[in-house]
C-alpha cells in the first residue's frame, strides 16, 4: 500500500478513534482503564528492551526463508538482523500491552504466529505463568530468537519451526483451547482468514485474539472486516496497529476504535 493510502486510513482511525471515555462498553472501559492504558513498568521488561538494542546494532548477516507476504521495505534473501530488528518487532508500546494482558488475564494457552528475533516472544514469556508456543518458518531467524531467549534466560518458550500451514493445525491438534493468540506472520487476506478459522475451533469465550498488522494493505483491511463481522465473534477493539478480538457471551456484537 503506498504512503498517501496509508496516511489516508491512519487519519481515518485517528477521526474515529474514541478514548477511555467515549466507551459506553463497561466491558470494554474496564479493560482499557485496567490493562490497556496504565504504563508498565517492571526491570526484566528493560533486559528484554537492551536486547533489542542490540539486534538494532547487529551487523551479522542470515539468509531468510521468507514463507509469508514479504517485506514492505526490501525482499532480499540475505539479511542484516539490524534490518530484520527495524522492520520486522513489534514495538515496544504494543509488546508491554500483551504483557500487561498476560500479567491480568492469566491465559493457561499462549501462540504467537511469527516469532521473528523472539522479542515479543520474551514480553509474552515473562508475563505467562506457563509455556508459550512460538512459531516461525525461517530456521536462522528462529536461531537469533532461541540466542535472546537463553540471553535472557527465558525458559517457557516452545519454538517450533515451520510453514504456519502444517504448524498451527498440528499444535492446535495437541491443544484442549486457545486462550491467547497473537497472529504476526503471512500478512495475507487468505492465510490470516485461514488461520483464524483454524484458532477459533480451540477458542473459549474467554480467548484473545490478535491480528497485526489490519492496515498493512487492502488484502489485510479486507481480512479483518471479515473477522469483524464474523457471527462467533462478539467485541472487536481496533488500535490501528492491531486488531483485538473478543468471543464474550452475553456482550452485544460490537466493534470499537480506539486511540491507543
Ligand atoms: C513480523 S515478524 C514477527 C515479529 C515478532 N512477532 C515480534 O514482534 O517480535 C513475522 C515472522 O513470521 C514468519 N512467517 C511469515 N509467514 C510464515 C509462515 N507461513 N510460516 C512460518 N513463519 C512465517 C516470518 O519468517 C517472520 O519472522
């Protein structure tokens, strides 16, 4: 999507954008009031932000196995994990909030599709009383991750490499639920849609799911209308970055934009 489309869509969010207390929700003003907006701050969250440092500074080169969407910026095979830190994590504001949801909501099952240089992983990790499950498809990138999970001496992280495609269907299979996934990986309408078909056979009506990257294209903005109107799903949150969704019983069917 070029950058006048873009703008486009983020100003529109930005016009549409409610705070705390547009939100009639009480469901939703609790959980913005309680988990989204109070600032985290907590010592090993810092260890986790010097790695990141670091990978920004990493001059070494890996060649990538790319099995998704690609790269807004650059597709070449061989790779700085500098580059790979810029472009690929998420940022610390929005990896702190599912640490913040983690540390509340205390979800037993944990999936993050895309592991990358395990950044986010490691919120996940730190917040999770249990293991979480980690999945990528390039094995040098998954080796850079395994590097900062030891580094950080994280030990609840099962990696598993691998296409989504086989990866998820065959973790799911093992799974009772799915209480917490984060879908960041393969940014294309017809896998997000298929791996959110896939999740919600294991969701509960407590599940979280969610979507990164909503805006990334018109293939994306598309997938996530349709998980928006989808009959099992019952609150949608849209933070422009990333799309929250929610399985609820008794909540009436609604979406909401807010500013995060
Ligand atoms: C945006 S990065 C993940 C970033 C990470 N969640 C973070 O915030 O630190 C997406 C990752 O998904 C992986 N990926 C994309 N499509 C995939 C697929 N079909 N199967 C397995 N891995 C895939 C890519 O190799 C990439 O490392």
């Amino acid at each position: 999507m070029n950058v006048f489309k873009q703008t486009y869509y983020y100003l529109k969010y930005r016009l549409r954008a409610n705070t705390l207390h547009g939100t009639h929700s009480p469901f939703v003003y609790q959980f913005l009031e309680q988990i989204v907006y109070p600032k985290v701050v907590s010592e090993s969250l810092n260890k986790i932000e010097i790695r990141r440092a670091d990978l920004l500074k990493d001059q070494r080169q890996i060649e990538i196995t790319d099995l998704g969407a690609g790269s807004r910026e650059n597709n070449n095979r061989i790779k700085t994990i500098q580059r790979i830190a810029k472009s690929a994590l998420k940022q610390p504001k929005f990896a702190a909030l599912y640490y913040s949801i983690i540390k509340s909501t205390k979800p037993a099952h944990i999936i993050e599709l895309g592991t990358s240089l395990g950044i986010t992983s490691s919120y996940m990790a730190m917040a999770a009383s249990e293991k979480i499950y980690t999945l990528e498809g390039c094995p040098n990138t998954l080796s850079i991750a395994k590097e900062t999970f030891e580094l950080l001496e994280i030990k609840n992280v099962e990696t598993i490499a691998g296409n989504f495609d086989q990866t998820l269907p065959a973790l799911l299979d093992q799974l009772n639920q799915v209480d917490f996934i984060y879908f960041d990986g393969n940014h294309t309408k017809s896998a997000t849609l298929h791996y959110f078909n896939l999740a919600i056979t294991k969701a509960t009506e407590n599940s979280l799911f969610i979507f990164d990257d909503i805006y990334w294209s018109e293939e994306m903005i598309e997938a996530w209308e349709i998980i928006k109107a989808d009959p099992r799903v019952s609150i949608t949150i849209d933070l422009y970055f990333i799309g929250l969704v929610f399985f609820k019983k008794g909540q009436a069917k609604e979406n909401f934009t807010i500013l995060f």
